[in-house]
C-alpha cells in the first residue's frame, strides 16, 4: 500500500534521516529520492528511485549513462528530476577525477588507470591519449591524441611528438579504452605502440607504456610484456 513520505515516521524520511543520523546511512534509493523530491500519484520518491536503481541492476555506474530520454521514460520523472540525476552523478564522476589529479607521479600502470579511468573508462567510443611526463614521472599534460567510432581510432604520431616537444616532456605514457570491456591488445595496439616507441628514440623522449582501460580494469603493454 502506497503511503506519502510526509506520512512515515520522521526517522524514516530520507531528509531528516540524513539529518539525524548523516549522510552514509541513507540507502541509494534514498539519496536520489532527495534530489527528486518526490514521487507519483501512486508511488513514494524512495520506491520511484527502487525501481529506476532495479533497471540497471542497482548499479550507479549503469544509472550515470541513462539519457534524459531514458529517464522520462519512468512514471514520475519529467525533464526536470531526469536532469537532476545527471548533474548529480555528472559531478560524483568529476569528484573521483579531481582526487585522482592528487596522484599526479606516474609510478605503475595502476596509476594511470587511475588517472585515465574517470576520463575514458566509461566512453561507448574510443579515444587515445597521451600522458606527457618530466624528469621525475610526474604528469605535465594530458591530451587527447584521437576520438573514434565504436570500432577504432587513428593515432597521428606527429601530433603526439609535437606535443612532447612543446611541453618539454622527457617521457611519455600511452593509453586509449576499450568501449567493449575486452582487455586485450589489437594487432593494430602493438603496431602503433611500436611505431611510437621508435619514433620516440629519434628524438630522446621514451614511451613508457601502453595502458588500455575498460570501466573495471586494465591491460598495461609492459606489465604483459608486450612492450
């Protein structure tokens, strides 16, 4: 039986719960049902927000990719609390990215997922990056080297150097995603790897390592020994 949030005891509701009792005790469904404020005719914000979490298997990660158009699609969500959502969880993201710049000395393949991850690990394309790095392997400058389709991307090695040379940079890390999740090197990964690392001792300035990053993990070119 459908009873209004205004009507539950007071510890129960979500804004004074939060209140009482602070923030991490509040379920997921909870704290979004504060961001929409409130529900439909025959639902409660808390079991509207249990049923968008249920179509996406209770998985934040899955729910900061639904579109507006996605979102409106749920009984009690109009343009307004769709928007809402995303912003929030738009910012959650921002917020891991902007603790990870802390970590800014590139000491193991998990530091650069680490900075790469917030960045393309959850892209439905491809991109290809570079991490321009000094004397003491800390990053200097991030770029996006390339942006593909959902198959692939072209690298342009003079756009890389060019950078390298312009920033000073005395090594280089490489990185680029995986939309499919699959952590495995391409044919064409190890051939542009190669071709960069080459390309690199022209001009003095090392490549250290290829990371491919999916949402979850990552496959480091010298840590498989494919470098």
């Amino acid at each position: 039986m459908y009873t209004p949030i205004n009507q539950w005891a007071e510890d129960d509701r979500p804004r004074e719960k939060l209140l009482l009792k602070g923030k991490s005790v509040l379920s997921d469904s909870e704290l979004l049902a504060i961001l929409i404020g409130s529900g439909s005719r025959n639902e409660s914000a808390v079991q509207l927000c249990q049923r968008i979490l249920a179509s996406t298997n209770n998985n934040l990660n899955f729910l900061g990719k639904l579109s507006i158009q996605q979102l409106i699609q749920f009984k009690g969500i109009g343009e307004a609390k769709a928007v809402s959502i995303i912003a929030a969880l738009e910012l959650g993201r921002r917020r891991r990215g902007e603790e990870i710049k802390k970590q800014d000395v590139v000491s193991s393949s998990k530091a650069v997922f680490e900075i790469m991850q917030p960045i393309i690990g959850e892209l439905f394309h491809e991109e290809f990056w570079a991490l321009y790095l000094n004397n003491s392997n800390k990053v200097i400058y991030k770029s996006q080297i390339s942006k593909g389709g959902i198959t692939g991307t072209v690298v342009d090695t003079r756009i890389i150097f060019k950078q390298a040379l312009e920033y000073n940079a005395t090594s280089i890390v490489l990185s680029h995603n995986h939309p499919s999740g699959k952590l495995q090197a391409s044919e064409a990964d190890i051939q542009i790897t190669k071709t960069l690392k080459q390309a690199g001792r022209s001009l003095d300035i090392r490549v250290l390592d290829h990371v491919i990053i999916t949402e979850k993990g990552y496959l480091s070119f010298v840590d498989e020994g494919l470098f």
